[in-house]
C-alpha cells in the first residue's frame, strides 16, 4: 500500500513537533495526517477515525506516549495498528519498557525523512 | 512453563528488526522468571537474553546478525535447561552451549556481573559537555529552514518559558511536588527536541542542559533546591534571549556565545556535586569562614583534617589551633544554622517561645479556674458545657505545640557519638561498641547543643580511660570488646543522660593518693566512696600537661562538671573497680511537660511522673511484713520490696496508716523495687512543670512544682531522690 492511501496520527503536546513531523511525512508523500495533542485526544480520534499508523511523542503531559500506548493495545478495535515512539536520545533507555508493551517501534528526535521512512518499512513489511 | 519455554523456543520473533516479537519474548522471560524464582540454570539464560535483546531494540549491538543467532540460541537452550532443571539432562551440556555462542562474553550466567550492564537508568544522566560539543550528537538532519516553522517554534517556545516560571515558583515553596517538576521538565524536551530538528545549536545544546537537571529531579536524585531553581530560571532567562535574536533575524550562528557558554559551564559545575538525597545542601563552617576571609583554603583543609581524625567539630578544632576565634566560629555557625533552618522556616528568638510556652500554660491554669469555679459549674447550660470542651480541647493543642516547638529528639546528638567512638576506637586499638537508648527523648533545642560537648568529653574519657585494651580484657575474663552504653530519659523534671562502659572502672584508692598529692585533700581527710569519686570534678585533679591519652581518669572532667553545672544540671559518679564507671548527667528541663499520676497524701496532692511507676495496686493484710533489721516489706506477687511511706518524707498526716487501706506504687530503681504507699490515686493529668526557684531548687525528693486545674499547686515527687533517702534512712 502505498503511504499516500494510509491515515496516519501524529500526536505530540507541541505544535511546532507535529508541524516538523507533518512535513517529513509529507515529503515522504503521506496524504492523510490528523494531529493529536495528547494521548486522550488521540485516543478521541481513534474511536471516530480508522487509523493506519500512530507516531507519538513519549513526553506529554497528562497521558505520557507509553500510557497511550498501553491503551491502544489494550482496547481490541485498535490494539493492531503500527505504533512509531518519538524519543529523545537522552530517554531512549526507556524504550525497552515501550518494547515490552508492544510498541512497533522507535524513532529518536532529531530524524530525518530517510530514516523515517527506513523506520516505516520495518513496520509496515510485518 | 513448559508453553511458556516452547512459544519462546518456537520462535515467535521474525527477526532482529521485530520489535513487537522482541517485546513478546521479553515478556515471556519475565513470566518464566516470576515462575522459576531467582535461582536455578535458567535463570543466567534469561539475563542474557534481556541484555542481547536489549542490546539489539537499542540498536547497540555491533554484529545484530551475531546477536540474533546467540538469542534464538538462548531461547533454543531454554527447553534443554529446563530438562536439566527437571533431572532429565546434563548440566554441562548448558556450559558448553554458552561457550560455544558467538561473541561470547565473560559474564555469561553471571547477572551479578551484568548489574552494571543492567543499570538502564544511568544512560546520560551525566552531563558530559566535551561529548556535547565535539561529538556529532545527531545524525545528518537536513536544513528545515522554513520561516513560518521558526516562527510558530518562537511563539510557541516562549509560552511554554512563561509556564516554567510560574511552575519553578510553585516548586520553591513545594520543592518536591513531581507534577510541577514535570511541567517544567516537559517545555526544556520540547524546545529541545524541535531545535534539534531546525538546527539552533545553542538553544538545543542549553535546553537540553537543562532538560537533564530536571530530569535527575524528576528521578528524585537531585533535589529541588534554591539553586536549582536559579540554574533553571536562569536557563529560562538566556532561552528567551536566544528566541528574541531569532526573531529579530539574528539567531542561528553557529558558534556558541560567551553567555550561553558560561552557563553551561556553570550548569556543569553544578552537576558535578548534586546532593544526592532531598536535603539541601548545607556549607560547612570551614566553608564559610574561607569565605569570610579568617581561613585561607589550606588551612581551612588542615584543621578539617585533624578536626576529622580527632572526631572533633570543625569549630572546636579551628579555635583550638588559634586559626579563628571563637567569635568568628560562632558567627560561621550561626550563619550555617541560618542556612538550615532558612529552608521552610521561620527563626524565632527562643525568648519568645519561652514566653509563649509561659503564657500557654498560664492560660490552660486560668481556663481551669474560670471551668471550675463553683458557680460556673452551677450553670447547667449544654451549649457552655459543650462550648467549653472545646475550648479545653484547643487549650491543649496549643499547649502542645506550644511545648513541641522548643523540643528536638536527642537522636542527632547521640548519633554523633557513633563516629566519634568508631575513630577514636580506631585510633586507641581498643575495641568498642557504642550502644544507645532512648534517642526519641525529646530535649530543649538550646540544651542539645549544649550537652554535645560535655557528652564529647566524657565519651572521649570512657574511651581513653575506661575501656581496656583487648587483650587486658580478654585476661581479666571480659569480652574483648568494649560496651560503651548512652541512655537518655526524662525523669520528672529532668533529662538524665548516662554514659556507661565497661571498663577498668575508678581506682579510690589511686584518686585518693592523686588528690593528696595535688594537694586538694590532706591525708587525714576521710571520704566516703562518692566524695572520692567526685574528686575528679575538681579543677586541679588533672593537669594540663597530662592531658593526653595516656593521662589517668579525669582529663577534663571538671570542665564537662562546669558546662553541667551551666546548664543547671548536677553530675554523679557511680563505678565498681574492675568493673565499669557509670557517669550521671542530670539535666533541667526548662520547661517540659509530664504525665504525672496525682496522688493523694494526707491534706495535700502531690504528683508522680508515670514514667515511674510500674503499678499501682492494693494489698491484703497478709502480704505485709515487718522484717527484722529491714524495716517494713510487702510482697506483690512473690517479690519482696521495701514499703516507703511518703507521708513520713513530707511530713504529712495520712489518712490511712495501714498498707493493706492504702494504695500501693510500684517503683523501680537501679536493680530493686520499691513500693510507695500514699493515700489514694486521683488522676492522671499531663502538668506543666514548674521550677520551684533557686531557694528550694535542691529540696530532697521533689523535682519541681505544677498547677492543677483549680490552681492549687501541687509537688511533683523525684522517686529517684526518695529511694535514696529512704536508702540512707535504712542504712
């Protein structure tokens, strides 16, 4: 399927993240992006929209990216769809823990559309 | 256990890239590890595994390929381990397999060996600047030059800046609240993280300076402290400049300027001493007199140095070498103290609190009177009845805290003294413990300093002189260890503190032939015990020169018996030669409040501290006796104990004479009880103390003086004095 038919959620508390990864995933010829602003929202836009891909921030107030996480996975008419994790290098330790509660996989802050996209086809090849 | 092996042995990951495969195996070993417990073959295998898949999701591993083929390996062993454990294999055959893995490792089955591998957390919680700046610390991100991107990141950056001012504020009053710690946290990864992307350096490189301060916070291993605060909202400070060059168009060069270099260093600095823990950090007195210029730093060392081997304070130690005076000492303690209690707290002249506690208990008398004056007491009104519990009840509160507020449990000092006999212990080749009771009494904050340094000395004195060297122990049938024993109690009005060892116990005979030597007493003078223990006291018994650590008993002890006597307080010796010395520091509570039982005797009311008695009771005719040369004797339950009658001590006439009418108290003192007989009990009340003035101050058997509900005054009786007066009576 080719990334411009998938639905992809981009949630993250800030604005100017989401825009910067609004853009590489445009350059990476991504249509459809919604924006969360946190895991709740997120979680509202799940349960109105179907949603190929989620790319979440780890840090955000209220319900941190791993609790999101955790929900997704948990909640049956959504627990299958691809999870890409945002970290920092400084919290990548972390994601071991995100590892255990099944995330798809992970993307350190700063990136690059080639890494991305090198990202997107381990997850979505599965 | 057996699904739990086969599925991971099955092969349930697609290969090293599948993380959610890996995430399923981890936890798998997770549940085959909560089934196995902590021991057994298997249990080497899993951390193995953990730390391969680790290494492989981190992206760490320098041969992936090597690594997939150990973990499928591993998880393909799992099954034939599993077998040894259950008796059905070979337990080599586990080893050789290890052995046999590629890029094997040393530390294979040994997870006490791979704790410092395990440590997730320690990542990049130190903050390294040289690796900042030299190394390429992101991989190659192209140029987002995007004018409107810069823009929403400069309106956005300086919002989230305004709530980290207003969250740092809340933190300095509530310097541990996470959620605050959080919210500031969260802005600095943020700024971070897209300045990482649209390549602002400096912003990037300061936020995410910050961003790690915080983050040690938000694990609870820095606390928030004024500094902190001041690094973090200096941090914000410079951010804000760095967001307002970039709106004016002047951002983005790509050196780091002197301002932005400077903190970083600072910050650096900073991290290099976190006071691990949530104390704040407090300066040492050496700290503070090098700042006021009465020490250079060298100095400043040396007397740490001795101070530290002597276990004695820096002050001390510093005005000992002539290096400062005391006034200066004292102003450095002063200014430390200050820093303290500067945290959450107010500083209070003492005097006022004396005089709030005074007024206190003058208003719990005076409610007293006003609830029980017989007319008053006429007025059966409910509201008045009701009004005035209430009013009883906050009396007492504010009595309470009132007391509370001078008080400090002697804990601290005592815990001094564990180091302090540990290094000189050390120092003398003796071998000493240290052991200690009732380090929960609670004492008057002024007295607590006070009392260190008599304590300090006569501590120093068990162990220099009291305390034997091993092997004289060991010869005269002791244990080669020394106990060196410090009690505190409040009795009555007092805070007894007694240091007690072990040890060789005082010579009379030697302090007798010392005194007349030094000319203190004539060779005719005659002595009871006591007195010459006392002789130690005296100024003259122990001379300068012999003040060192092989000197006889009595280094300092008259300056220990001055600071005693300062405070009020009075010193006893008691020691069995051969045996051990005891030494009795009776101190004055000031003011304190005690549990006191009121007792009837005869006309008046007197009051014994609770504390005292172990019971009280009423016997039959027949448990009394009169035993020749033993005066009178009661038996409660099968144990005979003298009969003290109070009545006789304060010479009043009681109502009833005979033991088995009146009311029994149990008392102990040293190894025998005693049983006090008075004429009835009539409550229990908690009584403020009251000295009774200098004039009866050292009345025998009475330890101070309270006011009762209808303002009556009542003594309160010292058990301890009374046994000895009836001891002496008997004698």
């Amino acid at each position: 399927m080719a990334y411009k038919d998938l639905t992809v959620l981009i949630v993250d508390d800030f604005l100017t993240m989401r825009r910067i990864v609004r853009k590489i995933l445009r350059d990476l010829n991504f249509e459809d992006i919604i924006e969360a602003e946190d895991g709740s929202a997120a979680l509202d836009v799940l349960k109105r929209t179907r949603v190929d891909l989620i790319v979440s921030d780890w840090n955000m107030p209220r319900m941190t990216g791993l609790e999101l996480l955790k929900e997704v996975r948990s909640t049956d008419s959504i627990k299958d769809i691809p999870f890409l994790m945002v970290t920092a290098e400084s919290q990548k330790e972390n994601i071991v823990e995100a590892v255990k509660a099944r995330v798809s996989n992970y993307i350190v802050k700063p990136f690059t559309a080639a890494i991305l996209e090198e990202k997107l086809a381990k997850i979505l090849a599965r | 256990m057996e699904t739990i092996v086969n599925r991971l042995a099955s092969g349930v990951i697609d290969g090293p890239d599948d993380l959610m495969g890996i995430g399923e195996c981890l936890n798998l070993l997770d549940d085959l590890e909560g089934q196995i417990g902590q021991a057994g073959p298997l249990v080497g295998i899993i951390e193995r595994a953990r730390l391969v898949f680790k290494r492989l999701i981190l992206e760490e591993s320098s041969d992936p390929s090597a690594d997939w083929l150990e973990v499928q390996k591993l998880l393909g062993s799992l099954g034939t381990a599993d077998a040894v454990e259950s008796g059905e294999g070979e337990s080599t055959q586990i080893k050789t397999e290890s052995a046999a893995r590629p890029g094997g490792d040393e530390d294979f089955l040994e997870p006490a060996s791979m704790a410092s591998d395990n440590d997730w957390g320690s990542g990049e919680s130190a903050l390294d600047l040289e690796s900042l700046f030299h190394e390429e610390s992101s991989p190659k991100v192209e140029e987002m030059q995007d004018p409107e991107l810069l823009r929403d990141f400069i309106d956005e950056a300086k919002e989230h800046l305004s709530t980290i001012e207003l969250n740092m504020l809340g933190l300095e009053t509530n310097p541990k609240d996470i959620e605050a710690i959080n919210a500031v946290f969260r802005p600095f990864h943020s700024i971070k993280g897209v300045a990482g992307f649209i390549n602002l350096t400096e912003i990037h490189h300061l936020s995410h300076e910050v961003e790690n301060l915080l983050d040690l916070a938000r694990s609870g291993k820095l606390a928030i402290t004024d500094s902190v605060i001041d690094i973090v909202l200096g941090g914000t400070d410079i951010l804000k400049g760095l967001l307002e060059e970039l709106e004016k168009g002047e951002g983005g060069r790509k050196e780091t300027s002197p301002v932005v270099m400077s903190f970083l260093e600072k910050v650096k600095n900073f991290s290099g001493d976190p006071s691990v823990g949530s104390e704040t950090p407090v300066r040492k007195v050496g700290e503070i007199l090098v700042e006021h210029g009465v020490l250079e730093d060298e100095a400043a060392d040396d007397i740490a140095e001795k101070g530290r081997s002597e276990g004695r304070k820096f002050g001390e130690a510093a005005i000992d070498k002539g290096a400062a005076s005391p006034r200066e000492v004292s102003k450095a303690l002063r200014e430390q103290r200050h820093a303290i209690e500067n945290a959450a707290s107010v500083r209070v002249d003492t005097r006022k609190l004396d005089n709030l506690v005074d007024m206190v208990g003058e208003l719990v008398i005076a409610q007293s009177m006003v609830l029980q004056n017989p007319d008053i007491m006429r007025i059966k009104d409910q509201k008045l009845q009701k009004d005035s519990v209430q009013l009883s009840r906050i009396t007492a509160e504010l009595q309470r805290i009132s007391m509370s507020m001078r008080m400090v449990p002697i804990k601290s000092t005592f815990q001094k003294m564990i180091r302090l006999v540990r290094d000189l212990s050390k120092k003398s080749g003796k071998e000493i413990v240290l052991k200690m009771k009732g380090e929960e009494t609670e004492i008057d904050r002024n007295m607590v300093e006070e009392i260190y340094e008599p304590l300090v000395h006569m501590i120093r004195n068990s162990v220099d002189h009291g305390i034997e060297m091993p092997e004289e122990r060991t010869r005269v049938g002791k244990d080669p260890t020394g106990t060196i024993f410090i009690c505190a109690e409040q009795k009555g009005g007092n805070i007894v503190i007694d240091i007690e060892d072990d040890g060789r116990g005082l010579d009379a005979k030697k302090i007798r032939d010392k005194a007349i030597e030094r000319g203190i007493i004539s060779a005719p003078d005659q002595l009871d015990e006591k007195a010459t223990f006392d002789l130690i006291f005296h100024p003259g018994f122990s001379t300068k020169d012999k003040v060192t650590e092989v000197s006889g008993r009595g280094v300092g002890m008259d300056v220990v018996k001055k600071s005693v006597e300062r405070l009020r307080g009075k010193m006893e010796i008691s020691s069995k030669f051969g045996k051990g010395s005891s030494f009795h520091m009776k101190l004055p509570l000031t003011m304190a409040i005690i549990d006191g039982m009121i007792i009837q005797i005869g006309a008046e009311r007197y009051i014994v501290p609770t504390i005292a008695l172990k019971e009280s009771l009423r016997l039959s005719k027949e448990a009394y006796f009169t035993v020749q040369g033993r005066g009178e004797l009661v038996k409660v339950r099968d144990s005979l104990m003298p009969l003290v009658r109070l009545h006789s001590y304060f010479h009043e006439e009681p109502k009833f004479r005979n033991p088995w009418e009146a009311l029994l108290m149990v008392v102990t003192e040293g190894q025998n009880s005693y049983c006090l007989l008075a004429d009835e009990i009539i409550g229990r009340q908690e009584v403020v103390i009251k000295s009774l003035g200098d004039m009866f101050q050292q009345l025998p058997g009475i330890s101070g003086g309270a006011i009762l509900g209808d303002g009556k005054i009542a003594l309160i009786i010292d058990v301890k004095g009374i046994i000895s007066l009836y001891e002496e009576s008997t004698r």
